[in-house]
C-alpha cells in the first residue's frame, strides 16, 4: 500500500486511537463489567474511512485473529508461548466434548461471541474486541476489564493504556492491509 496521506498506515497510528470511547449499551464489554462491581475497565476506538477496495462484511471473529497475528502482539505472544511451556497444562475435562476457541497460546479464551463483537477472558481480566461496519467507516473498538483491581495493576495502567493504544493501532494496520 502507498504510504503517504489518507493510507491505512497513516490512519492506524496509535496517535489516531481514540480514548474513552463509550461502548455501545449492548456490549459483552458493559455486560461483563456489571458482574464485577469493583473492575476497572477502558475502551479505546480507531475508526477508518473505507476505500472502494474494502470489504464491509468484516466481523468480530476476522479482526480478533488479525489482533492476535499482528506485528504489534508478536512481543506479548512470545511470551506467552514461554509462559504455555513453562507451566503444565490441565488435564482435559473428558466431559467437555468441545474445546473452546482461544487466542494468545490458549491465555485468552472465548466467552462470548457475535457477529460485531467478541469478549475473552484470561483470568484476571477481560479483552473486548468490536468491529462496527458501515458503507462509509469501519469503526474498531478494543476494551479491557481488569476484574479485581490490586495495588500494581493501578500503578500498571498508565503502560497499560499505552500499549492498548499501541495494540489496537497495529491490529487495525494487520487487519485492513490484508483485506
């Protein structure tokens, strides 16, 4: 893709993340914070201009793949392989006939999904990843909840929050150069 004004580079950059987004009502984001009253929780948006070549029919599982293969998630991945191979892993419940659908070497694991959005638990905390489609605009939305908030995690957020805008921007980057 040419670089230059209006390109996909140029509208992903995470100085373009908006912050603060206000989730839709509906969202697994709102849904999932109301169950842990203590949580803290923040949601970030990128929102892209389509071009004629773009497909509208994007969906929540397409972007959740392309944020977990993205070059801004290489590092974390990394560690998480590490981590994976460092740990034994749980037996299998033989009950379960299925097994869910997880990203991030099994650490982010599905708990709900739909078309527009889909919301991962890792334990201590939630991943919220939304894609909202239009003729006009793309709008990506990409929010986490930390369940029960200790006195690191607090001093943790400032990083925190930099590295979401940075991952939402690179996730976004992936995911509309590979349309």
């Amino acid at each position: 893709m040419r670089s230059g004004s209006g390109t996909i580079q140029d509208q992903a950059k995470t100085s373009k993340v908006q912050t603060n987004v206000e989730p839709p009502e509906d969202s697994f984001l709102l849904e999932n914070l109301k169950q842990h009253p203590r949580a803290i929780h923040d949601c970030f948006g990128l929102d892209i201009r389509n071009s004629t070549h773009s497909r509208s029919n994007t969906t929540a599982l397409d972007f959740c793949q392309s944020f977990f293969s993205s070059d801004a998630f290489a590092f974390e991945s990394i560690i998480l392989r590490t981590a994976r191979w460092c740990f034994p892993r749980t037996q299998q419940d033989p009950n379960q006939k299925q097994e869910q659908l997880s990203f991030g070497s099994g650490f982010f694991v599905v708990s709900q999904q739909s078309t527009n959005q889909i919301i991962l638990d890792s334990g201590p905390f939630f991943s919220w990843l939304a894609v909202y489609p239009s003729a006009t605009v793309t709008k990506y939305r990409f929010g986490s909840i930390i369940k029960e908030p200790n006195w690191f995690l607090r001093r943790f957020m400032p990083i925190h929050l930099w590295y979401s805008k940075f991952l939402l921007a690179g996730a976004v980057r992936h995911h509309e150069t590979k349309k």
